[in-house]
C-alpha cells in the first residue's frame, strides 16, 4: 500500500532538506519527475550530492548504483527525489515481510524502551522464547526430527562459522586422534566473507584476495551424485552445502543427491549441514527448504539468518541432539548475539513466516512469476536459457551479461538483481501480490526490450 501523498511529500521535504546546499532550480527539476520511467539521478542531484560528499569516508567494498534509497513501505521504496520502485530484491531475500513492517517497527520501539542488551551472561525472557519456537516450529514443519537446541547470533556468516565449529568439535569427540577434520563444500556454493565461512565459499573471486584459507576444506560440484563417495571420507567432519545456491545462480540440489549426501555423511559420522540462509524461513513455500526431502537426508544443523531478522541482524545455528551433546560451556560464544531486541523480533517474524496461508501464497506467487517468465522466454528465446528455483526464489539464466537489463529496469523503476554467472535472481517480499509480480514482469520486459535496441 502506497503512502498518502501529503506524507510522501513530508518525508521527501525533510530528506532534501537534510542534503547539501542545492539550487532550486535542481530540486524543481528532480521533484517534478519523480515517478518512472525513473532514470538513475545525475550530477548535481541530491543524490550525486550526498554520495560525492560520504563516499570517500568509506571504504570501497561495493560498487552502488546512484539513488540513495531513504525509505520503504511494503514492496516498494523511495530515493531521495522521491522515485518509486517495486523491490524485486527484498534486500537480498531478507525482508520478507516487506519494507516497514507496522508491527515489526512498533516491537522495535516497545522492546527498545524495556531491554535492548544485558550479555550472554545473564539469561532474558527472549532468547529462550525464540529457540524454543524454532525448535517447535521446524518440528511442525516435519524438519529435522532430533532438533534439540539452538544457538543464536548476528548473521548468516556467523551462523556458519558456528556450524563449521561446531563440525569441527563433532569430528574430534568422535575421533579424539584429531584425523577427521574435513569440511566438504561446493562449488557455486557461498556462505559468507569471514574466514571459516569464505573457505567454504568455493570462489575464486572471493578467495585469492584473502589467500591462504582455512586449511581443511575440499570441494565438489553440486549434483554430481557420482563423486560423493571420494569426497566424503572418514577424514570428513562436516558436509556444507545450500538446498538451493542462491548467490551461485539460483541452482536447486536435487533429491537424488541430497539423500546420497546424507546417507554417506552417515556412513563416515560426519555432520550434515543445511545453509538454508537465502533458501529457508517459507521462501521456497515450506518453511525449510529441505522439508520436501525423504526424512533420511534431513541435517544434523541448519543454519538460518536473512529474513528471520526481517532487516534486523540476527543469525541461528539449528542442532540435533547429537550435535548439541558434543557441545561443552565455553566452546561457542557471542557478545551481541541472543540479545532480547532482536530475538523479540525474530519470535513475532517466525511465528508469521510458518504461517500456512503465507507459505500457500508463496507458491502461487511463483507460479504466477512463472508463467510471466515463459513468456519472457518465448519472446526472447536468444537471451533466456533457462528458469530455475523454487517458491520465491527464482532465476532466469541469460546468455549475456544482466547488468544493462538490471540498470534498464531500474530506471523505470524496478529493482532486480543478478547471481552465480550471467543469472538475474528475483528474491521479493514473500508478501508481495500478484498484481505488483505483474506490474514488475511488464516493467523487466520494457527493460529487455530496451538492451535489444
């Protein structure tokens, strides 16, 4: 739903009138086109004028496109000149209750004004509340029958950090020579930019910047059934691996080689992590990713962040009790992580995303996203290959590179973006409706029509 149109005006006042000194002549200019097609704001806008005076004070991780986003409501967000987008991007598959969410920000408020963080020493109402309603939950959804316990942290790297550890601790009780200290990952896989978690993320991109990694890892290639067997070993603790890769390309992992996967980590006692971080939390119509698969190839952890904060950092490591026996006081910590303002929120956003009628929208969703797809395709045959994914999390594999499609579709006013190699990935609010997936498949076609120019 839209703001009323006097508010708009409101927060867009008060936005520009916290950027530099600008001639109004500009903000005439910028203010009398604010609506799509929406292209990208030029020098001397307010935009260019924030960034040309912030941007050398940070440090250049990222390469940005030029609007400055100052606000959001649902699945849409605003610039500073008051530019409208549909988020086909719901900040990389984590606001999946939308932008804004009234009651997410109104516990934000209460909670904010009770207890915001008193340590990991000292127990809180919250943070047992919540691992217990995940415990619950995920035994609800049929997931992971000897789920015993919880870890929580800030984020999904975090999350996997804690897994690998706790992998590593699983392998040295089972074999106390230390031998079995392996992690297997695959290729296309990611899971995060902190040591442990990078040297999982089999990417060179990633990697050699940062080279050596964490000694211990080996790589294979998701689907290849065939090679399971000499990849995971005796010397394996711990099996890494996404249901579906989302930044590699949107690549679903089949059922085939999942319950291989589980049935040889078995044979040698390793631990079979789930990175359900993209995938997980109702994305795929079921709150876990793997909830379709056949009960022996369920994980011993799964590791979850992204939308269970709904914008708000928070990160879990789910556990068997098998898992959660090997573990000892001291072997894990988090300063910030378990702190009751986030896992308040995290609690109310868990208890709607295992929401049924939420999780049947999704599926029809994708399907109505789909169906606009095949139309895509059949339309421009020379540029889409191929419609991968599942629920909301969707790919179209290109022949050519997305970034003049997504810089396009941008500027008449909708956001994607792109994953693995030359694959546009739609990851939107799971709350988004089927006349807004329309509205943005129509805009995404202008945008392909215009590349073709």
């Amino acid at each position: 739903m839209a703001l009323r149109a006097p508010l708009r005006s409101h927060l867009a006042r008060r936005c520009l009138s916290q950027a530099p000194t600008t001639p109004r002549f500009v903000l005439a200019r910028y203010q009398s086109t604010a609506s799509v097609p929406n292209p990208d704001p030029l020098p001397g806008s307010p935009s260019a004028k924030i960034i040309a005076e912030n941007e050398s004070y940070m440090v250049a991780t990222y390469s940005r496109p030029t609007p400055v986003f100052v606000r959001g409501e649902g699945s849409y967000l605003w610039d500073l000149e008051d530019r409208k987008y549909l988020d086909f991007t719901a900040g990389i598959a984590v606001n999946s209750l939308g932008h804004c969410d009234p009651e997410f920000s109104n516990i934000i408020a209460k909670q904010s004004k009770i207890l915001v963080h008193a340590s990991n020493l000292y127990h809180n109402p919250w943070t047992g509340s919540l691992s217990k309603l995940l415990v619950q939950k995920t035994h609800e959804a049929s997931c992971m029958p000897t789920l015993s316990s919880v870890f929580i942290c800030n984020s999904g790297t975090e999350a996997n950090e804690a897994a690998i550890k706790f992998a590593r601790k699983a392998g040295k009780v089972t074999d106390p020579s230390g031998a079995k200290f392996e992690i297997v990952a695959f290729r296309n896989g990611f899971h995060g930019r902190t040591m442990g978690a990078l040297s999982a993320t089999c990417n060179p991109k990633y990697q050699q910047p940062f080279a050596p990694m964490v000694p211990g890892f080996r790589y294979g290639d998701l689907n290849d059934v065939d090679a399971i067997e000499g990849l995971v070993t005796d010397a394996t603790c711990g099996v890494i691996v996404e249901p579906i890769q989302g930044e590699g390309g949107v690549n679903v992992a089949s059922e085939e080689f999942l319950v291989a996967l589980a049935k040889r980590c078995r044979e040698v006692g390793a631990v079979l992590i789930y990175d359900e971080i993209q995938c997980g939390l109702s994305r795929t119509g079921k709150l876990w990713a793997h909830a379709a698969l056949p009960e022996v190839a369920h994980p011993d952890i799964l590791t979850t962040a992204k939308a269970l904060g709904n914008g708000f950092p928070i990160g879990a490591v789910l556990v068997t009790k098998d898992v959660a026996d090997k573990m000892k006081v001291g072997d894990h910590g988090t300063t910030f992580g378990g702190n009751p303002l986030a896992c308040r929120l995290a609690h109310y956003i868990l208890g709607r995303l295992a929401d049924p009628a939420l999780q049947h929208g999704v599926v029809a969703k994708s399907a109505v996203f789909k169906e606009g797809f095949e139309k895509i395709r059949a339309a421009f045959p020379e540029l889409v290959t191929e419609i991968r994914g599942e629920g909301l999390i969707l790919g179209l594999q290109l022949t050519e590179d997305p970034n003049p499609i997504i810089k396009a579709a941008r500027e008449r006013g909708l956001l994607v973006i792109s994953a693995g190699h030359n694959t546009l990935r739609f990851v939107p609010s799971l709350l988004i409706s089927e006349e807004e997936i329309k509205e943005g498949l129509k805009i995404l076609e202008s945008a392909i029509v215009a590349t073709r120019a």
